[in-house]
C-alpha cells in the first residue's frame, strides 16, 4: 500500500465517524487540494473510500472510510506494528519505552 494511502486511511480510521471533509484530509496529509483530489479518485477506484455530500456546507465532499478500506487499514496496521516492533520499540528496555511514551504525549499535548 502506498504510505500516502496509509495515511488518508490511518486519519479517517482515527477519526469518529470515520469521514473527514476532503479539504481537511487533504491538509492532514500535505496535500494540495489538487493532488488530494487525484489521491481520492485513486482511492475511491479501489473501493477503499467513498466522497459523500458535506450535510453542513453543499459546495464541499466528505471522504468516507468504506468497510473494503477498514479492512485494508486493519491489514495495514498488522505490518505496521510489527515493523516497529521490530525495528523501533523491540530494541528499547522496558525502561526506555515507558519514558519515550511519557515524552511523546508531552509533545502531543503541548500541540495538540
């Protein structure tokens, strides 16, 4: 899967409801709006996200996590644990992965 992929699915999995309007998902993931929309079209063609009517504001588009990019993400994330398992948390101590985890939410929550 593509890492710009993984990341549209990542952020709409995440997300609750699991539907984003297109111009903020575009800006999650560095996109132009341009480039985001082909992204999109890539995305909707394999069936991984849909575009639905924005109920709030008619000129804009939801992109919408379908069961089919569930299932890809859910695939996905298997890999991508056990990568970082691999290669990033497995060769910490107990010790350094709980302080790793208390600086990274310090950084989390000082930007929100």
């Amino acid at each position: 899967m593509p890492e710009a992929w993984f990341e549209v699915l990542l952020r709409l999995g995440r997300t609750p409801g699991h539907r984003l309007r297109m111009t903020d998902l575009a800006d999650a993931v560095s996109f132009s709006s341009g480039g985001f929309t082909r992204l999109a079209d890539r995305m909707a063609k394999e069936g991984l996200i849909r575009r639905d009517p924005d109920p709030n504001d008619r000129r804009a588009a939801l992109a919408v996590l379908t069961d089919q990019g569930a299932e890809a993400l859910d695939r996905a994330m298997t890999t991508h644990v056990s990568h970082l398992r691999t290669h990033f948390s497995g060769l910490l101590s107990a010790e350094d992965r709980r302080h790793l985890g208390r600086t990274l939410r310090t950084l989390r929550d000082a930007h929100g």
